[in-house]
C-alpha cells in the first residue's frame, strides 16, 4: 500500500475515532453532577458594539437559576451603542443586582481586558464568570461550569457553538466552530490537555491572585492562552464544560469568517505553536487528493474519493446530531469549504501576525514582547484548589 494510502487511511481513522470519544463523553457527561454548596457568583460581561443578537445575550443572563450572583456589565466608552442596550436591560429587571461600569485602564495590549480590568475589581464575591456578549447562557450554566471544578482545577471554560445560522457563510462558521474547533477543544480536555477559550471562563479570585492578579491575564495579546499558561505552571488543569453554550450566528459575510478564523489561527501559532504544527494535516483535503492522485494512476477505484469524502462527513454529521449542533442540508457543504479552506488559512498564519479586533489593530508579534512572567506558586495554589473542592461539597 503506498504511502499516500496509509496516509489518507490513518486521517480517516483519526477523524473517526475523536468522534467516537466525543459521542462517549456525551454520553458520560450527561450523568447530573450537583454540588453540595452554591456560592455566590459575579458574572462579567463586557460589550463592545453592536452585534447580532446582543440584545438577547445579554438578557439571558438575567434567567439564571441560582441562589445569588451579581452581574456586572463593562463597557469603554460612553457613547458605544451597547451602552444603551444594557441600560434598557436593567431598567426591565430592576429585581437583579446588577450594574453597568464605564471606562477602561490600560494594563495590557488586549483591550478586552482593559474593558473588564474595572469589573473584576468591583466584583463582590470570589467566584467570576467571564462571559462574552455574543454568548447566549442557558439557565443551568453556573451550575454546569461549577460542576466541572476539582481539586486539580484552575479554570473551567467554554468554546462557542455557532447554532441559528442564516447564510451560507454563518454555516462555513458553524461547522468550523463546532464538529472542528469545540470537537479538537473538547477531545484535548478528555486526555488532560485542556486549554481556555475567552468565550465562557469560570475563575476563582483567590487562585488567579496567587499567580500575580488579573492583570497576568494580560501579558498575552488573547486573555485565554495567557490563562491557560498560568493556570499549567501552577499545576492545575484547564476543564471544560461536558455541552458547551450557543452563539447565535444570524448573517456573516465569508470576509469576516475569514478574518475571524485567521486570527484565531495566528493567536494559536504564536502562543501554543507545538500544538499548531498539526492543523496543516487535519481536515479531508489532503488525504482526498492523495486518494484522488492514487485513483488518477489506477492504484485504487476512481470512486474511493469519493465513498471516502461520504464516511468523512458522515461521522462528523453524526457527531453534531448527537450533540444538537446545527446539521442541515447545507452543513455538508460547508464543511467542504471549511476544509478547503485549512490549508491556505494554516499557511496565510505563518506569513503574517497582524490582525484587527473589533476594531483594533493588533499583532501576534506583541506576545513575544511582553513575556509571561510566570510565578512558581504550585504547591500553594494546588493546596487552595483542593481546599475550594471541600469548600463546594459541604
């Protein structure tokens, strides 16, 4: 069997089998996990803009099932649109504690947490939940991400799940958020390998004090690779959430999916680029070609491609029906599009590091110029950890 065979069947096997761990932990995590205690909570949600469905993102914070929490909106400036989109939230629920904080401090290159700096200073209690805007929470979530805490714990986190897409270029996004990039981030959290995505992040103030305060948070250009770096020198692990929380999509244009995906991918090169190196190989482009070269030469039956292509996304289809993710007719050509989009998209963020974030022009290069300064507080913060843990259950 040539090389390339061998190649296009171990992909194959690869996308199989992260897809049948992921159906397993389904299936785990379904089991309800309840703790004992329910502490009180500070929610954070900064704003920036309008976007599609801010109005009822934010407002769903509102419907939270839990005893007590507080919410704090954080907005830069004054005159941003959303400013009044929050206002009008809390005047409809004047029966929850919750406020809105103008301004910004700039103790980083990451302008969402010069956004969120005034927040976490404000917050009452020990216990923050980072949520972005375009995040819909379900009731239950406060719950769901307490559950995932242990005593080997530093963080528990969220990737987004594109659900209510209503354009084609909203479908490329939503297979690419979901059967991809939440299936990747979720099957690194089955083996141990966890790493925070800044969607939805549950911390705990005593923890992220240890390691230098708040501000570490921004000694990288993303706030979630410089979490994730933090939370691993100290010894404790990054968990993710079993099900992960919607993002409704609505429109998008195919620019700004690709100016969305480039810039994530050039944030992954530049802060984690051992585990980057990999993204060039997965998807079903390249062992299609192979298998197409070898069908073009007489070596294997012109229509294995093809069969090839079907078992590919059928396994993928499957995953996202287990999963309630969108799986339309049209999500099977999205993700041909999504997949012949990697290469390109593998190769544009190795020859570049500039990207521009709601509007702000920014560059992968500032990770390199503010090194993380990372203080080696293991033992006290794994023995804070397991004290939490006791904490919860009691």
């Amino acid at each position: 069997m040539s090389l390339s065979i061998w190649f296009a069947t171990a992909a194959l096997a690869v996308q199989a089998g992260s897809i049948g761990a992921l159906l397993a932990r389904k299936h785990i995590g379904s089991v309800p996990t309840h703790n004992a205690t329910r502490p009180p909570i500070t929610i954070l949600r900064p704003v920036c803009g309008l976007e599609n469905n801010l109005e009822r993102c934010l407002e769903s914070t509102f419907d939270l099932r839990w005893p007590s929490f507080e919410v704090i909106f954080c907005v830069a400036h004054e005159d941003d649109p959303a400013a009044a989109v929050v206002r009008s939230l809390l005047a409809r629920h004047p029966e929850r504690d919750a406020q809105l904080l103008v301004g910004e401090d700039a103790i980083s290159v990451n302008p969402k947490m010069n956004n969120l700096v005034k927040g976490w200073r404000s917050a009452r209690h020990d216990w923050i939940v980072i949520v972005d805007s375009n995040v819909l929470m379900p009731p239950d979530q406060l719950e769901r991400m307490l559950a995932r805490w242990d005593d080997e714990t530093g963080l528990v986190c969220a990737p987004p799940i594109g659900t209510e897409p209503q354009n084609f270029a909203a479908e490329v996004e939503s297979v690419w958020l979901n059967s991809f990039q939440a299936r990747w981030q979720l099957l690194a959290d089955s083996i141990g390998q966890g790493f925070a995505q800044g969607k939805a992040m549950l911390l705990n103030r005593s923890i992220i004090s240890d390691l230098g305060g708040f501000e570490r948070l921004g000694d990288a250009v993303a706030e979630d690779a410089a979490a994730t770096h933090l939370v691993r020198e100290a010894g404790l692990k990054v968990r993710l959430v079993h099900e992960p929380f919607a993002q409704p999509l609505g429109k998008r244009s195919a620019g700004s999916v690709w100016k969305r995906q480039l810039r994530w991918a050039r944030l992954r090169r530049a802060s984690f680029p051992l585990y980057f190196l990999p993204e060039v190989a997965v998807g079903a482009t390249l062992p299609t070609l192979c298998l197409a070269g070898a069908a073009v030469s007489g070596t294997i039956p012109v229509v294995t491609p093809l069969v090839y292509l079907a078992l590919w996304y059928s396994t993928e289809i499957l995953l996202a029906r287990s999963y309630g993710w969108p799986s339309g007719w049209r999500s099977f050509a999205a993700m041909i599009v999504r997949d012949l989009a990697l290469p390109p998209l593998f190769i544009a963020a190795w020859f570049g590091s500039d990207f521009v974030w709601r509007g702000n022009a920014m560059t992968v290069a500032e990770e390199g110029s503010r090194p993380l300064r990372l203080r080696r507080a293991v033992a006290r913060t794994r023995e804070k950890a397991r004290a939490l843990v006791a904490t919860l259950s009691h």
